[in-house]
C-alpha cells in the first residue's frame, strides 16, 4: 500500500530511509522519524481499535501520551509489550503491531451490536448488572476482558536486560520544550548540576510542530543549537525518550528512559530500558500541557483529532491525515491545523470559532489563505462509522449552552477541535499538591508547590513561546541558586521572540447539540473507557456529587491514559449539571505512573537469581555433588533430604532418621545465627534480654535460653556458651538472626547504653556442623585428638576448643536430636575440609548426611520446639510448658517478665503444647489443621487450636503431631478432631509432646 | 522516597538503608513489676498516631547500624530534624506537651 497522505517535502523524517511494519496483519511502509501512528495516518489507516464498552470504531486522535485510542499489542512472543500508544512508539524496520481492542477483528465487531442496542449500557452498568448471583462474576469478568481486549503479557521470560541508575543533581528540569531547555540551560551555566529529561524521541516540545521564529532565524535552528550546547556541558545530562513517571518524596523522581525501543522489539545490545532513580535538590517542571478535545455528538469516530495533533503530524511528519477539513475551535490555536492543512495544499472547508470575534495573529492568517471561518459557531455533531463523511455546523450562543439557528451540514473527512490547554499537572499531583482551577488559564494548574519545586511554561498556561523562553532562564537561574549555584542571575543571553497577538480564549467544553445531552448522539468525554457527557449527567441524577465518586462510577480516567484528555471536559460537564463551578467540584488527582511503565525497568538488574541474594554455605557444593535438595529458610539455601535413587520422599527420611538414631548423620547447621557478645556487662545483658539466668553460667558451659518480647510472647531461642567472662556466644534461629541482632542493639542503644557491651555478628565466619548419634563420640574421636572426650570430662551442655582434622575450632556438646551430639565450629575458610575429614572418619559407621526435614522430625520425637513454627507470636514460655527455663529470683524485671502478670497471660484457658497421635498411625494431619472437641456441631465450629508440626516418625513407628490445644495439658488422653476442607474428619489423642527417650537419656550417655 | 540523615554518619542516605523503628521517647519503667496492670499496657500497646508533628526512631541498618530519632512530619513527610538517642527534640508540637 502507497503512502497516500504523505507530503512530498518537508517534516523531521528521513525519506532515504523506508521501513517495512505490520498492523493488525497488513504490511505498510513508513520513513525513520515517523512514529507508528504518523506512519499509519500516512498510509490511510482509519480504524486502529474498538472501544472499551460500546465496541465503536476508533482512529489515532493525538500525537503523544494523551493517546486514548491508538493503543497497541506490540511484537509477539517473548518481548512482546502490551498497552504501547501507537503516538510515542517511533518506527523501526519490521515492526509488528495489533490493536487490543477489538474482536474478533477491529473492522467487524461482534461487540458492536451490544452498543447498537442503544441504552443498554449506563454507567455502573457492570455493578448494576453482574453484581449477582456473585457466583458468576468470573464467568461474566471472563467474558466481558476477553471482549473488551486489554492487552496481552508476554508469557515467557522477557530475554531483554534492564537496568537502574541512582542520579543525583542540582536542578532536575521534566520537559523539554522551549521553557524546560532555557531552564536547564540557564541553571547549567551557573555550573550546577542539571538532568533534562523528556518523553519525546527528540528534545523541542511544541517547537517541533510550531516554528515561530527565535533571534529572528527558524526556531528548529535555535533548538538544534541549545541542545547540542547542552549537551556538551559535562555537567548536564540530557535525556530525550525518557518520561518521569514519578515525583516522590524528597525530591525523588522515577525516569523510565527508552534505550532501543527505537530501533526494534529485541535489544541488539545493551540495556532495552533503564530507570534513573532521581535525587534532585530542586525540581523545574516544565511538562507543558496537553490540548482538549471539544465533546460532541459522535465526537469518537475516526477522523476526529485534535487540532494540534492534525498540525504536528503535518510539520513534523509531513502526514495531512485526510482530505477535507473542519476546524471547531474555542480559541486561536485550533487555527493552526486549518493553515498547514491548506499549506499542505489540502482543502479546508472551514473554520467554526465558538467565539464572536478575535484578533489574532493566527485568525488573521488562515483569513489571509482564504479560508472560511465562521465566528459563533461550533460542529455540533460528525456523522460516519469507520470515518467521518460529514460534520454538522450550527449558530451557537454567546454562553455556549444554545444552538441558535440552523444545523448545516458539510461534508469532511476530518474534523479537528480545541478546547484550549490543560497544564500537565501529574507530577506536581504526586507530590501531594491538589491543583487548582484558574478562570485565566481555563485550565487547573500545579497546586501550591510542597517541594523543592518550580513550573514554568505552560503547564502555568503560559503558552507564549517569548513567555515560556524569558521565564524558563529566570526559573532556571532561580532554581540553580537555591541549589547553591549562583545569585539567581542569568548568565547568557536569553534570545528575542516576537510576541503573537491573540484573541481571548472561551471556556467551551460541552458543544450544545439540537437535542437534549440525555437524547443527542453519544458526546464522549473519555474515549478509552466510553464515558459519555450523558453518562456523567446521569450520575449526578442518581446523587453523586464527588468529582470522585462520579469518576469511580462512570470509570472516567480509569483508562490506561488517565483521562488525560477526558477529565477537564467531565469535570465541566460533571460541575454543571450539579449548577456547580468547576472550582467547587474541584478536580480528581493523578498518581504514578504518568504513562504505562514495564515491569523491566522498574525491575531493571533485581530478577531471577538476583531478585534476593542467596546465601551458600561453605560445604554448598559438597550438598550439590551428593543429591541434595534444598529449601529456602530466609536466604539461605539448606539441604532439604538427600534422596538416594529411586526413594520417595518419605523413605529418604526414614532412612535418613534411623541412622542417626541408630548410628551417626551429620548436618550443616552453619546457617544459624551466631552473635559474639562480649564487654564486662555482657554476662547483665544477657540476663535482661533472656528468660533464664546467666550470672552463673562457667566458662566452657553452654545453656539454652528463650528471649521474649515485652509482651510474655516467645520471640527466639537458642544456645548461649560462655567464651571468657565477658565473653560469650549466642546462637539465634537461622531465619531470626538479623532481628535478634538489632533487637539486641535497640535494648542496648536506646534503654541501657550504660552497659559496657559490643555485638557483632558472625554467623558467616563461621562453618558448623553438627554429628549426632550413638556413634557421634567415635567418629568425632578419629578427627580430634586434643580434646578428652570421655562423657565425665567433656559433659552434656559443655563446649572444648580444639582441632578438628588439624583445623583450630570449638566443639559444643549440645543436642537437638536427643542424642550423643556435638557440634563442630571451625572457621568458613576451612568448613567444607574438615566435612569432608568428618565424612571419611564417619565412612565405617556409614555416617548419614541429613537435611532440615530430618532435623524437624527427630526434633519433634523430642518434643524440641522450632520458633516460628510451633510458636507464633501469641504464646508464652508457660504455655509452651517451659516455665523451667524462666528464672524465678532474677533480680532485673527482664524483658517480658512483668506481661506474665497480665490477666490475659495468666489465665488457665490459654492454648498450650501437646503432643498428638492420630487414630489410624499412618495417618499424618495436615500442619495448620484446626482443632474441635466435636466434630457434628454446627458450622462455624468452635476452634481450639491447631497443628503446629506434624510428621511420620519411623523411630517411632507412626505418625506424630505437635500442636497448641486450649487448656491441652489437662486433656492428655482425650480425643480430640480435626475436620479437614476436603471432608475428612481426623481423629486424634492429645498426649504428651516427647515421643521418643521421654527420659532423655540418650544424649548424656 | 524518604532521605535521612544520620547524625552519627553526618550524611543523607536514602531510606533504603533504615529501618523503621515506631515511636520514640519511650521510657522503659525502672520498675515493671511496681506498675498496675493498665500503667503497663499502656507502655506496651498504646502509641501515637498524630497528623503532623512525630518523633520516631530509626535503625540504620544498612550503615552505622545506630538507632537515632526524626521528627517527621505525617502528612507532608517532612523531616525538620534528626537527632541521637538521649538528645530531645528542638521542634515539638505545641498541643504535644501534656
């Protein structure tokens, strides 16, 4: 297909270079420069989607971010991107595109005869309609997303790499055009530190589709030379395909930059795009504003775009996208689509101006073109399906609320309106600031600024070039001095512009039509979600006053574009049907982000296998090489089981289990928090911070301890062993050390800095590993010589220094297996050496590695409790029937003490610890199941408490359970039931919680 | 994004590197066990929630590893001041002083 509304001359796109793209399966032909959507203008393409609700034909209404309609599938597969605005993708050669909307295809919609059937769909339709039965809500959501399109996510792996960059700078000037360039410019030439950054594909703005002169020469020559200026200053950078999506805290400002988005669907190389994370000391928003579409009936089908869109595709794509024009303005700036369309040497029917008269420069010179204009009057309606064929144009009053005389009808395929400017207030938004409605500007412009914070240009509705050029150096000097650059004056010379003479703008929003708003042809406000001025009025009727709640029912805004050309016109609309101003209705806010972001760049290095660090031990590929599966327990990753071929899971443990009951297993248990106390007031702290006393602990002895919150409530557990006298050890649960060390720190900090006590933690200095079993003595014998390991002289609950297979270290004689057990410590560097020295020693008692499966399983034979798991957060040392490890005659009140007084902590119904054995002994429950004394009572049941580790126990020959019953340790021997989501009702006896050598004579032999 | 400055690294950094830590100045009582019951939960569970002025902790975690306070602001998210443990705060508000 020929590009039938290209220009032979003229534009900012390179002609030698032809590009081949796709849209919606045809093939067509574009230039370098263009964007998918001045590329599909140029080769007559009407219809690019279906609408949301009402599945209308829908063509590219603008030029930018406002795009509500040209919203694209991009490429296919893997890197595919869904929700791109055809307007902001810029071409590149094989370029694949499909519209999202639209099914089964954009040109015939089955959806369309929902719309046809006329009022079928008010707002709140979906509420009101497919509210019940609840039930059936997925099957209708089902329905109503796959027909409404909404995009696809790729779902594979997306192959690209994205990455993230911490900025910091001065002056962080957002916007490109005329004023954000003098801005930056004037606060760099005081030697401060700017960042520009800009959407587009190239720095300008308005400059790129207006070209007023600037020093009396064209103003692109003017651009072209400030931004090469720029960017040869080493302390600027300017950054074009980049949008702030964000305006934080603190001045902190999100950038999400384009890298090849330009140049195809895959990265060549590098980076596909990046996210600058912005620490700015002050911010100039210079975002400009976005043009407003005038509403009228039929005001959706293609060929209807704004003014300024139909201006810049024809300078700077040289695209005249139609072939016959209307203009319907309230303002002089809509004149400008009607000159360069007639430049373009394109016929333009005529000019309808809402106003009775103006003066300007622009009037003066479509009138000087000849072209009609018709002062006091407005296209009321446009007429066609897949392209306007025909506007009508009517009288209209002074007010703009009346259609005075008689509708004409001529015919066009293009209408362009203007409603005037809105200021693009978004980021000021974000900040908090609600901006606020100005008669002047007939727009709502940035509120009070809550930041450091500038704006200049027209997001103030400035819209004079001279204007937004002398501010943007003053703002810019301004700006850099109260970052420390400068006394605020401009050091360059700032260039002279002529000012235009311009008439005075209407505040028109809603065009009157012959007929009623509730009975004229559909007057869309929001195009991307099908929000209609009747729709907004019947809202108001059913009593919504909010501008919020109005937005939330008829979902204006809710579109992936924010309502960005949609909103001011609703809240016009919105404002007078409730006989309101638009000051008093006010305006919704926007948040982050201003345009779609990926989930790439924001994610940019921190995926897959650096999404969190993984921590490794130093025996990790000892784990690996011998069969290891592992689990994650925080960040570490710990040996799992070690299934030999063929074995279940459960066999593995099995196995794993008896040897050590009936031999030796070895576990690496180095990833459990070690924390090196030391100070002459180490031996007080501990007592303040743990449950049982310290001040007689020797050194060379080791003792268990609970630490508590404030509340009574068990927060962690572990052993502490006395190094020196002011010397010790702690050891926190793996998952728990990080808390445990600054919950040490705060106590000490904030409450007792008069203890003379350090903290550090070494958790990775050192490897551990832990032998256990009847024959755990004899093999640590055969590795370690300088050690007396007879059961007298290196007793249960003691610990040696020594040398582990020639490697100095410290042997713990600590048990949480119930048997003979030491634990080994020797420094990392040498962990994964003397496991191997220990394996070889062991090889005769057919030493058992086993994972932290097996470690819960023969922990929960003895009854031990795993923080976290069998509590959580809600029970006490009392209800875990450890009151012996809580010190009764310490003489500091230590942390949790005094909550153990509470009513609640003291009474008898709390949930305590208990064992379970379940009626059928291969039966294991479910961890989390929850308990009933009767399972026939009426549902909701009444629980009294639940699983906290369950397993089968092949030592014991069964399944056993441990769980919190209220009041359990006065119900051993009573059953008790656990009714399970499938339907299952488990029965159970509640028994004592060891299992296994409730003697505990295993480990002291 | 919050930006702290630690008193003790005399340096902004990003709020990253802090954890957050609850309301400050909050005495532990000398004597748990003199307190009554509600004296007691008091300390324990209740803590403010003001529109405006806060003084708050703050761990640098990531850092110096120091606890310090910051009086915040809890609707603009200003922060007037940073300041060490055991010092108090130059910037209070005028209905906090009870």
């Amino acid at each position: 297909m020929s590009q039938k509304n290209r220009l032979a001359q003229g534009g900012r796109i390179d002609r030698n270079k032809a590009l081949n793209f796709s849209f919606a399966g045809q093939h067509y032909k574009g230039y370098e420069g263009d964007t998918l959507a001045s590329a599909l203008l140029a080769n007559g393409v009407d219809v690019v989607g279906r609408s949301f609700k009402y599945s209308r034909a829908r063509g590219i209404t603008g030029h930018g971010s406002e795009e509500p309609n040209g919203v694209v599938q991009l490429g296919t597969g893997d890197t595919t991107v869904p929700n791109v605005r055809a307007t902001q993708q810029e071409l590149y050669s094989g370029l694949v595109s499909n519209p999202v909307a639209g099914w089964p295809n954009v040109n015939f919609d089955l959806m369309s005869y929902l719309g046809k059937a006329g009022a079928l769909m008010p707002p709140g339709f979906y509420y009101k309609t497919f509210m019940y039965p609840q039930k059936l809500w997925m099957t209708y959501e089902h329905f109503i997303r796959k027909a409404a399109g909404l995009g696809k996510a790729p779902t594979a792996p997306d192959p690209d790499t994205y990455d993230k960059f911490n900025q910091h700078c001065d002056v962080m000037v957002v916007g490109g055009g005329p004023a954000g360039l003098s801005a930056a410019y004037a606060a760099a030439k005081t030697g401060a530190r700017v960042i520009i950054a800009d959407e587009q594909s190239e720095m300008g703005g308005h400059l790129l589709t207006f070209d007023q002169p600037i020093n009396g020469g064209s103003a692109s020559l003017w651009l072209a030379e400030i931004v090469a200026e720029l960017e040869a200053m080493e302390n600027v950078k300017v950054l074009p395909k980049t949008t702030v999506m964000g305006y934080f805290d603190h001045n902190f400002l999100v950038a999400i930059e384009r890298r090849t988005d330009h140049l195809g669907e895959r990265a060549v190389s590098g980076t596909r795009q990046r996210s600058h994370r912005i620490r700015a000391k002050q911010v100039i928003l210079a975002a400009g504003a976005q043009e407003r579409p005038l509403v009228f009936a039929n005001n959706d089908v293609p060929g209807v775009m704004l003014a300024s869109s139909v201006a810049t595709y024809i300078k700077r794509y040289a695209v005249v996208p139609g072939h016959d024009l209307i203009v319907s303005t309230a303002n002089d700036s809509g004149y400008l689509a009607a000159i360069e369309w007639s430049k373009a040497g394109r016929h333009v029917v005529g000019i309808a101006d809402s106003r009775t008269h103006s003066d300007g420069a622009l009037v003066a010179e479509a009138k000087a073109l000849g072209i009609n204009v018709w002062f006091g009057h407005a296209v009321t309606e446009a007429k066609g399906g897949h392209r306007v064929y025909s506007a009508s144009v009517a009288p209209i009053n002074e007010q703009g609320d009346k259609v005075t005389g008689d509708v004409k009808q001529y015919d066009c395929d293009t209408v362009a309106t203007s409603g005037g400017w809105s200021p693009v207030v978004h980021l000021s938004c974000h900040t908090g600031s609600r901006p606020t409605w100005s008669e002047e500007v007939i727009g709502f412009v940035p509120g009070k600024a809550l930041q450091a914070q500038h704006c200049v240009g027209s997001i103030l509705g400035d819209h004079q070039l001279v204007d937004c050029i002398d501010h943007g150096f003053d703002v810019g000097a301004k700006a850099a001095s109260a970052a420390g650059f400068g006394q605020g004056e401009v050091l360059a010379n700032k260039p002279s512009v002529e000012r235009i003479a311009e008439g005075k703008a209407q505040a028109l929003f809603l065009v009157p039509h012959k007929k009623p708003v509730s009975r004229a042809p559909k007057q869309f406000v929001d195009l991307q979600n099908d929000v209609t001025a009747a729709g907004i009025e019947l809202a108001t009727r059913e009593g919504f006053e909010s501008i919020e709640h109005v937005k939330r029912y008829t979902a204006m805004g809710f579109g992936t574009d924010q309502g960005k050309l949609g909103n001011v016109n609703g809240m016009a609309i919105a404002a007078r049907s409730l006989s309101k101003s638009i000051e008093e209705t006010g305006t919704t806010i926007f948040r982050p982000s201003y345009t779609p972001s990926t989930f790439g760049a924001l994610a940019g290095r921190d995926a897959e296998s650096l999404f969190d660090p993984e921590r490794y031990t130093a025996m990790h590929q000892w784990h690996v090489e011998n069969g290891a599966l592992f689990e994650d327990v925080g960040q570490w990753k710990r040996p799992w089981y070690y299934p030999k071929p063929g074995e279940t899971m459960q066999e593995s443990l099995n196995r794993e289990c008896l040897a050590t009951r009936n031999s030796v297993g070895i576990l690496d248990a180095s990833t459990l928090g070690k924390i090196d106390i030391q100070g002459k007031d180490a031996r007080e702290f501990l007592n303040r911070v743990y449950t049982n006393a310290w001040s007689k602990l020797a050194v060379g002895k080791c003792r268990y301890g609970l630490m508590l919150k404030e509340d009574g409530m068990i927060m962690d557990d572990g052993v502490t062993s006395c190094l020196a006298d002011d010397h010790f050890i702690l050891t926190t649960t793996t998952g728990g050390a990080a808390n445990v060390l600054e919950w040490l720190e705060l106590w000490h900090q904030t409450e007792w800095p008069e203890l003379d006590v350090f903290m550090t933690s070494v958790t990775d200095h050192w490897s551990t590993m832990t032998i256990s079993g009847p024959n755990a003595r004899k093999v640590l014998a055969k590795v370690c010589d300088d050690i007396d390991l007879d059961k007298d002289a290196f007793k249960f609950m003691d610990w040696r220094e020594g040398t582990i297979a020639g490697v100095k270290g410290r042997v713990f004689r600590i048990s949480f297996t119930g048997e003979l057990s030491y634990e080994i410590n020797v420094p990392a560097n040498d962990g994964l050496f003397v496991w191997e020295a220990v394996m070889a020693a062991g090889k005769e008692f057919d030493i058992t590695p086993y994972g932290t499966e097996t470690m819960h399983v023969l922990r929960a034979e003895k009854g031990f409790i795993i923080v976290g798991q069998d509590t959580d957060g809600s029970v006490t040392p009392y209800d875990m029937d450890m009151g012996w490890c809580v010190g009764k005659n310490k003489e500091f009140s230590f942390i949790g003490k005094r909550s153990f007084d509470r009513p609640d902590t003291k009474k008898a119904a709390r949930k305590q610890y208990v064992g379970l054995k379940t009626k059928n002994p291969d039966e294991v429950l479910p961890e989390g199941a929850q308990a009933v004394w009767d399972p026939e009572q009426a549902i909701p049941m009444t629980m009294v408490g639940h699983v906290t580790s369950s397993y089968y126990s092949a030592v014991v020959g069964r399944s056993i359970a441990l769980a919190v019953i209220k009041e359990g340790q006065s119900h051993k021997g009573d059953t008790v039931y656990f009714p399970l989501a499938d339907g299952r009702v488990i029965e159970a006896e509640i028994c004592d919680y060891v299992f296994y050598d409730p003697k505990g004579e295993r480990q002291n032999v | 994004m919050l930006h702290l400055f630690c008193p003790y690294c005399q340096e902004h950094r990003e709020e990253d590197e802090f954890h957050y830590r609850g309301q400050a100045h909050i005495v532990r009582p000398k004597d748990p066990d003199a307190l009554s019951d509600k004296e007691w939960g008091d300390y324990l569970f209740f803590r403010k929630n003001p529109k405006g002025i806060h003084h708050e902790m703050w761990y640098h975690v990531s850092g110096c590893r120091r606890f310090f306070n910051v009086t915040r602001n809890t609707v603009t998210y200003d922060i007037y001041e940073t300041y060490k443990i055991g010092e108090m705060p130059a910037v209070t508000d005028k209905e906090e002083t009870e």
